[in-house]
C-alpha cells in the first residue's frame, strides 16, 4: 500500500502526464486533485497520442480507476468530450468524480474572457477556460458542485439564485450576455444525466481503498500555485503538495513518495514574470526542438534556461523527495548551457524565490553542451547515472547538488519508452 504524488515544479508542461502513465503501469488508483482544463498532459505510446485536459492520465491503463477529486473544477461538456473521444479510441474509463468537486459553468467562462480584457495590457494570459471565476465561486460560497449538478432539482434553485446576480455582473462590466435560467438549467440538467452514474463520494471511495497503489497527478506547476507562484501571473488553485491533500481528501502523512517533473530548461504559457527567460536563438532553438506550443491553447510557450530557484522554491513546498528530469534530450546541439542557481536583488545574492520579483537578476553556472544517441541511453538503463557522457552527468549532479534531492527518473524523448529509472 503506498500512495504517491507527482507534481510540476515549474509554471506548468513539465510532462506531468508523460510521468504519471510511467508511475502509473504500477498503480491501481490514479487522482486529479486541483485545476480543471486549463491543464492538458500528453501521453505518448507507439504512435497514438493521447492530450489530458481533465481525465487522470492513468485512464490510459486498463483496470485502473480513475477519480477526479473534489479539488478539481469540472467543466462537464469539456469532461463528456474527453469521455466520447477515448471511448472511440476503445477504452472504457474507469472513473468516479467527486460530488463535491466544483463545476464550471457557462458564466465562469464569460467572466473569465470579461476579466482579462478588463485588465488590459495587465491581464494574466488564462486559458480562458473559466478556472478563476469557478475557483472564486468556491470560496465565495456561490459555487455548484457535482453533486448538486445531477440533482435536478436542486440545479434549478441554484441557477435561479445565481444567474440573476450573474447577469447584474455581465451589465456592470458592460457586456452584452445574459444567461437564461430555463436555458442553461436544460443543458447542464442534461450533462448532469451523462455523468449521474459516475459522479460519488470519492473520499470514501479512496479511504476504503488506503490498501491500494494511489497515484495522485498534479496539474500546473508550483510557479502557478496561487500561493507561492508569480501572483497574480499565476492560475486559482493550490498547485503544490498542499493541494494533493485538500483536493483528494487524502491526509499528508499518508504521501510515501513525492516526485517533482522539471523539465530540463523552462517554459511558462501566459504572461508574468520569468527570470530565465530567453528572448533570442537560445529561446528559439528550445521552443522548436521541444515542440514547446500549448497542449491546451496551442499558444508558443515562452522559453529559457533551467533555473533552480524555482525548482527549489517547488520542492522544498512540496517536501519532494525525487526529481524526475523530462526533455533532456532537447538541450542537445547546444553549445553551451546554463543553469540558475541564484539571483541578485539590488546587489545582494539571494538564493529563494522572493515575493516581489523586480529588479532580479539570475546568476548562472555554465555548462558544456552534449549530443546522445538513443544507443547510449540504452546503456543507461543498465549501468544508471554513471552511463551517462561526462557532460550530461555534470549537469545532473548539479541539479542534485544545489536542490539536495535526488533524481529518480529521466526522459529523453516523449514516448513512454524513451525513459529511465534510476
Ligand atoms: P504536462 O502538462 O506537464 O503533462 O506536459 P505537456 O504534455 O503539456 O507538455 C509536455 C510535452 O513534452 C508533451 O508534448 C510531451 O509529449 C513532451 N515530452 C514529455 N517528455 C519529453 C521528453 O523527455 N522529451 C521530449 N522531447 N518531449 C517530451
Ligand atoms: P498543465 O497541467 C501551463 C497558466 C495560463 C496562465 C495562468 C492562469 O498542462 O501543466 P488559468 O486558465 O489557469 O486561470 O490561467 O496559468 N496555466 C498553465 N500553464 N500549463 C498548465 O497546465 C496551465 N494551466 C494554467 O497559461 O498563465
Ligand atoms: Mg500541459
């Protein structure tokens, strides 16, 4: 019995999804906990593709159940769709929602995009998805929830509560909606029939089943945690290990092993501060060779150097106690590389991610780059870190260095092969 996380260290498209399908081969349950589908986690197996927006990437493995958490906000058209497109794929999901995971709703989106033009050349870069407004309306205490959602009856007299004060908002902002009681409550009433026979109590579900493997799969990345990230570049939910507990109902001291994806450089999707970033030939050999375009926007993701005060920043929160290293293989053809191990702020060396991110300027150890064959990775398999070409080694020992945590697997390629346990 063990229940194991894996989180993104960084602002999101680690390859959280590439790592859970790894982890999960050996677990039986696997568990979204926070975000909705601003996340998307790819999962690659011989040639079929697979792109996660709100399903847990263990789906993807027969005979294990999937569960989306209560922490989750659960827009349930988006959910059908994923739903539809895997069964024509031929998998039948395994999956329990939690009746008191969020649920976003036609308005959410509206505000979402009413929002961000509101905030103009400030504006955050959502997904536009409707995560913050759901988020908001969760803790505003004037959200529905699954539950509620495929109970017709109570459906209508939430909506006739809250579209009305809904539509006041829409005119304050000046916009030109308005939502329809009888309208909405038709279409989401009907969702609700869709997902009825999956929707449960998923903390019971999972307490009874403590004796199993738990696999909890993180979205964004600890750079976005609305917490500890870049506020208010950041998205609306609690991105690191605190959230696993309170978006699964799963107590702390019951996570046995913590595993942090960084990524091998940096990207970040959406506007806010990004000290390594790199705005030139370095950016651009990264964004192409890492195919670094949304899996949810298909926006460019802005690229740069690895830095490891972020990456310390999300571990230490977190209390990981692995690394695993995804697109190693992107790097190579670099000349050189650099890393981030601390910043100067007005003269002075700080080694901690600061609130205010002014005026920091990254201090950088050099590396010399490298090229692999996927031979030689072979060889790693069998003979583990020590396989690896002198100058690979030194950047990895770095990374172990400077956060004191180990790392327990690496990806050098995107298909679930193309990755070793060390
Ligand atoms: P997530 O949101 O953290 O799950 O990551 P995304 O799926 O949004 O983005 C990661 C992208 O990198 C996907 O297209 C993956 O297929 C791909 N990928 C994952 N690991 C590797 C790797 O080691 N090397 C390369 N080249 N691509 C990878
Ligand atoms: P995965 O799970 C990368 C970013 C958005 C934006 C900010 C707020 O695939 O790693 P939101 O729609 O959440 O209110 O947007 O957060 N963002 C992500 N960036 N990967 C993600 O998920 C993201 N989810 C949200 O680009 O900057
Ligand atoms: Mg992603």
């Amino acid at each position: 019995m063990s229940v194991k996380l894996v989180f993104g260290t960084q602002w999101g498209d680690e390859g959280k999804g590439k790592v859970v399908d790894y982890y999960a081969e050996k677990a039986d349950i696997v568990v979204r906990y926070q975000g909705g589908n601003n996340a998307g986690h790819t999962i690659k197996i011989g040639d079929e593709v697979f792109k996660f927006h709100l399903l847990p990437s263990g789906v993807v493995r027969k005979g294990k159940t999937a569960v989306i958490g209560n922490g989750v906000v659960v827009d349930p058209k988006v959910l059908i769709s994923e739903i539809e497109e895997i069964r024509k794929r031929g998998i039948e999901p395994n999956l329990v929602i939690s009746d008191r995971a969020h649920v976003i709703m036609p308005y959410h989106r509206l505000l979402d995009g009413a929002e961000e033009v509101f905030r103009g050349k400030k504006k955050v870069g959502t997904t536009g998805r409707g995560i913050g407004p759901c988020y908001s309306d969760k803790i505003a205490r004037l959200g529905i929830r699954m539950g509620e959602l495929i109970d017709p009856e109570v459906l209508r007299e939430r909506l006739e509560f809250i579209i009305p004060m809904k539509n006041r908002i829409f005119e304050a902002y000046g916009m030109e909606e308005r939502l329809d009681v009888d309208e909405v409550f038709r279409e989401y009433s009907e969702y609700g029939r869709y997902l009825r026979g999956m929707v449960g109590d998923t903390i019971e579900f999972l307490h009874k089943n403590m004796d199993k493997e738990i696999l909890l799969e993180g979205a964004q990345g600890a750079m976005l945690d609305v917490d500890f990230g870049t506020y208010p570049y950041t998205t609306s939910s609690s991105t690191i290990g605190g959230g696993a507990s309170t978006g699964s109902g799963i107590p702390p001291n019951a996570i046995k092993e913590i595993t942090g994806v960084v990524k091998a450089y940096t990207t970040r999707v959406g506007m806010g501060p990004f000290p390594t970033e790199q705005e030139n030939e370095i950016g651009k050999h990264l964004c192409e060779k890492g195919h670094e375009f949304g899996t949810t926007t298909g926006r460019a993701r802005r690229c740069g150097w690895l830095d490891l005060v972020v990456v310390k920043h999300a571990l230490r929160l977190t209390g990981a106690d692995g690394i695993a290293i995804t697109k190693i293989d992107v790097l190579e053809g670099l000349e050189t590389i650099k890393v981030a191990y601390a910043y100067q702020v007005d003269g002075k060396k700080i080694t901690y991610f600061p609130a205010k991110t002014d005026g920091i300027k990254p201090l950088y150890k050099e590396f010399q780059g490298w090229n692999m064959t996927s031979g030689e990775w072979e060889k790693v398999k069998e003979g583990g870190i020590d396989a690896l070409p002198l100058n690979v080694r030194e950047y990895l020992k770095f990374i172990e260095g400077e956060t004191g945590v180990k790392i327990r697997m690496i990806s050098y390629g995107p298909a679930r092969e193309e990755t070793v346990e060390l």
